[in-house]
C-alpha cells in the first residue's frame, strides 16, 4: 500500500519546511557577516544594529525599557524571528508558485534585502534613510542576503521532504492500527538520503547523548525499523527499551545541574560517538556500516556545534534554562521525526499485513493494542 504524500501542495507543511529553513538561513547569515568583519568588511552603519532598535521599539511598546546588557540578544532574538517567520511566508508561497524559488533562492534573498534592509528598516526609523546609509551598507545588505536565501532555500527542500516522510510514517501507522494490523518493513540501501538521515539522526546526540539511541531502540520495538535478524537486532527489544528510556530520563536532569562535565569532554564526546553510531547503523537495518560512520560523524560535529551554541546564547540571554530545555525538544523531537520519516520512506514497501499469527500478536503487543 503507498502512503506516500501525494504530489500536491500543502501549505501548512510548507510554511514549516519555510519556518525551519529561514532558522537555517539567518543562522547562516549571522555566520557569513562574522567571517566578513573578521576580514574587516562591515555595512558601515554606526550605532544600534536595526535589530536592537526593534526589540527596543518592542520592549517600549510592552510599556518596558530593554537594559542595555539585554539588547544584544534582544537584537539576536528579532534576527532569528524575523527570518524564521520570512522564511515560513516564503515557504508557504514556493508550495503554490514554485517560481518564487527561482534561483534557488536568489530571488527570494534580493527581495528580502529590498522589501526588509531598504523598505520597512528606513520606514520604520530602525535604520538610516536609504539616502543617507553608507554606500556600502547596500551591496552588504544585497550580498548577506542572498546568503540567507541560498541557505533557507536548500534547508527548505530537506525539511519539506522530511516533514512529508515523516507524515507518511504517521500515516503508516493510522492505518495500521485502524486496520489492527502490523507494519512489516524491510531493511534500506546505502543510498545518498539514508547516509544524510543516518548523519542527522547522530547529530541529535550532540546535545543529548541519548536521544537517538532511545528513539532508535523504540523505534525498533514498534516496528518502525527493521532490526531483525542484525547485529543490532538486541535494540528492540523490551530489555534494550527499559534500558535505554531511562538513561534518557536520567541525562534530562543532569544535563541541568552545573557541575555537569563539557560534552566536548573525552568521555561525553564518546559516548556521543557512540550512540550516534549505533544509532545511524539502526536506522540502516543495523547492517550497515557507512551509515554507522554518518552517524559517528554527525555526532561529533554536532557536540562542538552545539556546545558553542549553547555557550553564546546563554551568554546572551543570561539564563542556561531556557537553552536547555530548547535542547531537549530539538534532539529527541528531532530524532522522533527522522525515525518516522524512515518509516515514510518505506511506506511504498511495507507491507500493512501480518507475516503469522505470531508476528502479528507480537507486533500488536509491542504497540500496546489490543490482541489475541
């Protein structure tokens, strides 16, 4: 049975894949305008950032005044929301005319450099009158956001088909338990897009070392992916599940506490390795040892990563909660998403019936339904 997202528009699953990529976009930008004022290349505006200035005109508008030790991550807050919620418009509109994507993403970046740094910033007194900017600050503007289009644009593809994979794998499952049936899948080749979700889902260790083991190893014992007969087969099992859920648990609460040793430290970077490993070779059929090594790597890259992540905008918030729990939604809501999208990935494949009576009740019971 297909239960592949048919190939129409879908604008809610747009504006998402849009939402996430413009985050990816303005995190590039924020990186291309570092790498250039390290080679001293700067827009040439003195004074507040326009950034500043709106989270000022925000704070203002609360009836509150924003201390200045607050405006740069204020200013870094209005940056990402802005080009997030840019981004979730953009991708909704490249969902119904696919030609506002011409370019790949280079129309959407001047437009966004002309309708934001040289409309609304000026008419919104964020900024200097278009007239009186320095001359430079308008190839600057024109330049960094063609950046920004070129990243959200290619993070707006990935994150559109991974959203509708993972529909699919959820579609997988209604059906399945509407029909009290089990979802048989079949082991995946070493293809380009399994290696990259393999990486991904090892990226997820990098800020919890157990996000994708636990979620691989239920994965596993739902019948999401195929173990069986591997040399991972041991991870979906109950033993492997009542082990690994709560190490989960246990990592959330001491991840909190400050005398928690760096992640980048040798031990936390290994078993990081590790999980991210095993976990890569799980959502392969657990066979695979190219997609172990994606995971490996994308394990480790995403510890240092994440690490500084975490350092700079605690610094800039002054508070390490709220970074924290950020984490925990990205790394174990992340490593659910790929999980199911592996699923979607199967689904012109699985087969909606029942081998035996034997894997039926088991598959029944792993899921919680009921059998006979």
């Amino acid at each position: 049975m297909n239960t592949s997202p048919p190939c129409r528009s879908d604008l809610p699953l747009g504006a998402a894949a849009g939402l996430a990529g413009g985050l990816i976009g303005a995190a590039a930008m924020t990186a291309f305008q570092d790498l250039l004022a390290r080679v001293g290349i700067t827009s040439g505006v003195r004074g507040w950032p326009s950034t500043e200035r709106a989270a000022d005109r925000l704070a203002r508008l609360g009836g509150r005044r924003l201390p200045s030790r607050h405006r740069p991550a204020a200013g870094e807050a209005v940056h990402y929301a802005v080009g997030s919620l840019v981004g979730g418009l953009y991708g909704a509109v490249a969902e119904r005319r696919p030609l506002a994507a011409w370019g790949r993403g280079a129309a959407f970046g001047i437009a966004t450099a002309t309708l934001l740094d040289e409309g609304l910033v000026p008419a919104m007194r964020f900024g200097d009158p278009v007239t009186r900017a320095p001359v430079q600050s308008h190839p600057y503007s024109y330049v960094s956001h063609l950046v920004y289009g070129a990243f959200t644009e290619s993070a707006r593809r990935c994150f559109r088909r991974l959203f509708g994979d993972a529909r699919a794998g959820a579609a997988a499952i209604r059906q399945a338990k509407a029909r009290r049936v089990a979802i048989v899948t079949r082991p995946v080749a070493d293809s380009r897009r399994t290696l990259a979700m393999a990486f991904l889902l090892g990226a997820t260790a990098g800020p919890r070392t157990s996000a994708p083991l636990v979620t691989a190893s239920w994965a596993a014992r739902l019948g999401w992916i195929d173990l069986k007969d591997s040399p991972l087969a041991m991870l979906g099992t109950t033993p492997a599940v009542a082990l690994t859920t709560p190490m989960a648990l246990g990592e959330l609460i001491v991840d909190k506490l400050p005398s928690t040793p760096d992640r980048t430290d040798p031990p936390g970077l290994a078993a990081r390795a590790i999980s991210g490993a095993i976990s890569g070779a799980a959502l392969a059929g657990g066979r695979s040892w190219p997609a172990a090594l994606a995971g490996t790597v994308g394990a480790v890259v995403s510890t240092y990563v994440c690490h500084r992540l975490r350092q700079r905008l605690s610094r800039a918030l002054g508070h390490d909660a709220p970074v924290a729990a950020a984490e925990d939604l990205i790394a174990f809501g992340g490593a659910t998403l790929l999980c199911l999208a592996s699923l979607g990935q199967q689904a012109d494949t699985a087969r909606l019936d029942a081998a035996s009576t034997e894997d039926y009740d088991d598959a029944l019971a792993a899921l919680g339904w009921p059998h006979s």
